[in-house]
C-alpha cells in the first residue's frame, strides 16, 4: 500500500466515525506536500505502517501508553490548578498503546527533519544523545512536571518570548467564522465557568494532522474579560486503524491522569469531543514561535523529559532495563532511516 492508498483508506476509516470538514481536509492535503517536516506531523497514520517495517529490533521493546503522533512541535503551555504556567506535552489525540521506542523515535525524527530543512542546527548524533540523555534522567528519577516558574527559567525565556500579545490574539479569534453546527453546543456550555453564561461559537481551522475533523470554539465575556473553550471531535488514534486492534486505543484524558504532571484543569474528554482552554499562554509552540536565540540540544532535553513523564505513568520500571541494553547510537540510526522513509513517502505525495 503506497501513501495515496493508504490516505484513502484511513480517511475513509475515519469518516465511519466521525464527519469530516471536507474543505479541511482539502487544506491538508496541500500542507502534506510543503516539506517531509510538515508530512510528518500530519501521517501518524503511515508511521504507524511504516515504522515497524524499517525498525523492526524497536517494534518489539516493552509497550507503554504513549503519545504517539509526537514530534517537536507537539509541545506547549497551559495553567495548572495553581495558576502556574507549565510545559509540557500539548496534544494527545493519538494517544495509544505503542513500544516506548515509538514516541522517541518519532521524536527524534521530526527533529532531525527539522534540521535538514533549516528549522534546527543540531547534528543527528547531538539530537538523540539529548533526547536520550532527558528520557532516561527522567525515568531514573521518577520524572517530574515542568513547572515555568523558579526552575527551567530558560525554557520559560522560550515558552515566553512569544507568547501571543492579548490584544492580537482575541480580535484573531473573534474574527473566526460563525457555525451553526450545535453538536458540541452543550459540551462548550458543560465547560463555562457559569453555564448561563451567553457565547457564541466560531469555526477554527489549526493544526495539520488534526485538519478534517470538526472544530470549534465558543468565546465569551466573563467579569471583564475574554473567555474561549475549544472542542474538537475525538477519532481513535490511528494506530487502531493500522493495526485493527481496537484494544491499541487509549483514551487521551486517561493518559494525562496517569502522568507524571501538572494537570490542564480544564483539558477533558466529553460526548466524543476534547475540551480545553484556549488563551494567549494556552497554546502549543511551534518552532516559528521560538526566539532565535535558543539552546536546542537543552531543549530537546527536555521533550525528552517530558516523554518520560507521559510514560512513567503506567510501566515506567519495565522500560529502563531494556533501554540500557540498546545498542550504542539506536535512536540516532533508527532517526535517520525514518527520516529517509518520511521524505520517500512525502517525495511520492508532492
């Protein structure tokens, strides 16, 4: 099965669960062909296919609850239940049960794709010693949040360096177009902080490998400001479809429960759509977004960190011994064959 008829045939899986946005998907479709780096945020689905097939020795490690559809740009911020900004881990819609190496190879390919299109200036070697180097910290210390605040002030430089300006980011959303499609209507109003409180709904187009499935926003005035909640309808993780176990799915809120975290106070699953919060220190980061000046290997550190904090929440112990006994230089080498795997695959898109 090549890439076209395996979109068709995922895409076709899709639409039995839910209804797709069919100019959406028209939408991503093109982002596909921009670069490997773009197609790989948007084709968990062919990794799945793939990933096994060109690293077979990784297919077999201890199977976690993982992420799934990691990739550099699949991190960001939000405020805990202490009003701390925190950093971590932001979309878990593909969430499943994978070999740990999958969410660490994954990320350690977007990064090196990242590299070989300018984004980033590491080495392939200095991007999985970091990963690697974050992970297995994490794990031999039980993990722990991250916390923007007295610690990682670096990473908060980053996180906060381009953080939306408030008077851009509501008028931009505010500007989104109406929708008269009430299907998440009640599960916005359940996520009001008054459900009598009015707000309209809008219509948001965002994020690549998400494109195609119903999205929206309510926005409101609450005590004399803005309020907006997002709800986007929820699809098993691709790997189901891959697979055909349906067993292989993991619901995304039971994932953060078990983390090792600083729980969104107002990320949940409800009625078959994902609610969270959105507002300006609320959002992923993508790499446009970063400062120019930044430690990279120290940030993928942390990502590496974090993945550990997603996989430390269930079989964290059974990990560490066979991660030690991989060879030297795996997720450098299984990084790169991947990439090359991606860029065949993007090559044959475009």
């Amino acid at each position: 099965m090549d890439i076209h008829a395996a979109t068709r045939d995922y895409e076709r899986w899709a639409a039995r669960h839910i209804p797709l946005v069919r100019p959406d998907l028209k939408l991503k479709h093109a982002r596909l062909a921009e670069n490997p780096f773009v197609f790989l945020r948007g084709t968990f689905y062919r990794w799945v296919q793939r990933w096994a097939e060109v690293c077979p020795e990784l297919a077999e490690a201890p199977a976690v609850r993982c992420v799934g559809d990691l990739h550099v740009e699949n991190f960001g911020t939000w405020r805990d239940a202490e009003g701390r900004l925190v950093w971590g881990v932001n979309d878990v819609d593909e969430a499943c049960t994978l070999p740990y190496t999958n969410d660490l190879v994954r990320l350690a390919t977007s990064a090196t794709l990242a590299t070989r299109h300018g984004h980033f200036s590491l080495s392939p070697r200095v991007i999985a010693s970091a990963i690697l180097d974050g992970y297995t910290t994490s794990l031999e210390r039980g993990g722990r949040a991250i916390v923007l605040a007295e610690r990682r002030r670096w990473l908060r430089r980053i996180a906060l360096g381009r953080l939306r300006d408030p008077e851009r980011y509501w008028p931009r959303l505010d500007a989104l177009p109406p929708t008269t499609d009430t299907k998440a209507r009640a599960v916005l109003q359940a996520a009001m902080p008054d459900r009598r409180l009015p707000f309209r709904v809008v219509r948001r187009v965002a994020g690549v490998g998400s494109l195609g499935r119903p999205r929206v926003v309510a926005l409101a005035e609450w005590q004399g400001g803005f309020l907006a909640r997002e709800a986007k309808a929820i699809l098993p993780s691709a790997a189901v479809w891959a697979t055909g176990r349906r067993s292989i799915g993991v619901d995304p809120e039971s994932l953060l429960s078990r983390a090792v975290r600083a729980p969104d106070p107002f990320f949940r699953v409800d009625r078959g759509w994902i609610v969270r919060r959105l507002a300006p220190d609320c959002s992923r980061i993508e790499i446009a977004d970063m400062p120019r000046s930044r430690d990279e290997e120290k940030l993928l550190r942390a990502m590496g960190w974090e993945t550990a904090n997603i996989h430390l929440g269930q079989r964290g112990p059974r990990i560490h011994p066979d991660l030690v006994r991989r060879p030297r230089r795996w997720l450098e080498r299984a990084a790169q064959a991947m990439g090359d795997a991606v860029a065949a695959d993007w090559r044959e898109w475009s």
